[in-house]
C-alpha cells in the first residue's frame, strides 16, 4: 500500500517524504529489528518514537581508542598521529557547533550528529592525503562533510585533494553548509549510469561505497575505482562487512583486506565493523588514465 502510494509521487516528492522518517514508526520498528539490536528497551523505544534516521545513523562509538588501535595498525601509522587526527573532529566548528546551528530547522535531522564509523574515514582521508576521494551515496551528507573537513585540513598542509560525490537523490548533501563545500562535485544520479564516465581520465585514491551494498553495486564501484587507480588505493565497504563482495575482490586482484569492529554507545545499532581494503600499485583494468 505504502509503496504504491510512493510510486504515485514525483522523484522529487518521494525525496522529500523522506523528511517525515521520524513518523515512520513501523519502518524504525522493523529497523531495530534486522539490525539486531540488543539495546535497552528505553533506548528502542526512544528511537522508534522520536529519532528521525532510518537510512543512515550518527552515533558515538563506545571503543574508540581500540578503533584507533585497530585503524593504526592496518594503515601502517602510529596510534598517537590518528588520535590527533581524531582529536581536530573536536575542535572542528563545522562537524560541531556550525553544522548544529545549519540544521536547528530541519525536523528531519538530529542536531547532534557524532561521525561514529565516518571517524574512520575522516582519519583515513587524512593519512592517505588524496587528490580524488570518490563517495558513492550522500544521503544528508554526514560522510561528505567529514571527508570535506579531512580535505580542507590536507589542503592547509599542503596536499590538496577533490571529493566526487554520487546520488540519485537531488536533495542529497542538505547538511553539507555551501561555505565549506570547496571543490565538492556532487554528481547528481545513478552511480550505474555516471560513475565511469566521470572517473574517465582521472586517477581514484580512495572510494567509499555507501549506495545499497548489493553484489551488484559494490562489483561496479569498486570496480570503477580499480580500473582508475592511483598508485595507491583504499575501498571501504560501508556495509559493515556483511556484503562479501569486497573481501572477494582482494583475494581476486591482490589487495589487504582489513576489519576494525566498533561498538556504539547507546544507539539501537550495537556494533559493526568498518571494512576495508589497500590496494598497493593496483591491478589495471581497462588501463590507467594518463
Ligand atoms: C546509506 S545512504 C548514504 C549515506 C552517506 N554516505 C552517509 O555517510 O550518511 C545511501 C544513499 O545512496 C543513494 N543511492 C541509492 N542507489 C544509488 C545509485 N545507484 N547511485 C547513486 N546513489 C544511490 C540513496 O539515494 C541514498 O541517499
């Protein structure tokens, strides 16, 4: 019934229904459910209630110093360099106060956004020093704006580096405030359509894969990102490590694959894991752009 009320409304209304998640109580029910949460019952019941996110979540991660650990040791760096890394998401006013006060209005969207496994990005975005990160899905925009604050912090260092970011949403990147979006290219459409073209040409340093994570996705980014690479690359597989296909493609193509768990502090999702690959001088399909 639901979906095809949904199928009677413009791409653009259905987008913008998506702003009244957090009426959406049986969807965020079922969500409690296949995330398998094991969360207080207080906890699910808030979040059923009142908590306006269903497709992506912000949260707190309750082991952080192990994450550190376990990031420091896969991306070869000291654990001190990443904790101060992690330390400048603190400090940062556009992750903090700035990015509270940009969205004070939207009922759609917590004013409290902590990264929770974004961090791992931020701080991977920050060792790697990138020149192309490639996103594939935006949502509001919580993983663009961390890996655009890793790109500006680079920038003042030295290094400057673009982020290339895919959504067939046309609202997709809302939290994303126009001051800090610098070089950001938001490419407005199906990654199956706009990816390789938009990488023709250039060398990929880092994707983040965080459209639905089917075989089928994940096979064509990745993909994408392997025929395009840069001398050295790094996929992340934001599923959690549940989809396969990205451990499969290491074993195929000769990368290091990498899986750091996390747990969350007080949120319905209870823990997961930020999975992914290192892919040093990799394979070239399709051959390298110049
Ligand atoms: C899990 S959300 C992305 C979360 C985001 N990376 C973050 O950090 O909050 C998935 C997004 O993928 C988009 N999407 C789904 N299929 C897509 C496709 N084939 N190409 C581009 N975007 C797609 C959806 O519109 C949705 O906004």
């Amino acid at each position: 019934m639901r979906s095809a009320l949904t199928r009677t409304l413009s791409p653009k209304w259905q987008h913008r229904a998506r702003r009244l998640d957090r009426l959406r109580w049986v969807a965020k029910f079922k969500a409690t459910r296949s995330v398998h949460s094991n969360a207080s019952l207080r906890r699910r019941l808030a979040y059923v209630l009142f908590d306006p996110e269903l497709a992506s979540f912000s949260f707190e991660l309750e082991n952080e110093q192990e994450v550190i650990a376990g990031l420091a040791v896969a991306l070869g760096q000291p654990e001190d360099t990443l904790a101060t890394y992690v330390a400048e998401t603190r400090a940062d006013p556009e992750l903090n106060e700035e990015l509270a006060r940009h969205v004070r209005w939207r009922p759609d969207i917590k004013r409290r956004q902590p990264l929770g496994h974004r961090l791992a990005w931020y701080v991977m975005a920050r060792v790697y020093e990138p020149k192309l990160i490639v996103e594939t899905g935006i949502h509001r925009g919580l993983g663009s704006l961390a890996l655009l604050r890793a790109l500006d912090h680079n920038r003042r260092e030295g290094h400057p580096g673009e982020l290339m970011s895919f959504d067939t949403d046309p609202e997709a990147g809302s939290i994303v405030r126009d001051q800090v979006q610098g070089d950001w290219r938001r490419i407005l459409g199906s990654t199956h359509d706009r990816l390789l073209p938009a990488l023709a040409g250039r060398s990929v340093d880092m994707l983040f894969q965080d459209t639905p994570h089917t075989e089928e996705n994940q096979r064509l980014e990745f993909e994408a990102a392997l025929s395009h690479a840069a001398p050295r690359l790094l996929l992340l597989d934001a599923s959690g490590g549940w989809a396969p296909t990205l451990e499969a493609l290491c074993a195929e193509q000769g990368g290091a694959y990498h899986r750091v768990p996390f747990r969350t502090r007080d949120h319905i999702l209870s823990g997961s894991a930020i999975c992914f690959a290192t892919f040093e001088n990799a394979p070239i399909r399709g051959g390298r752009p110049g």
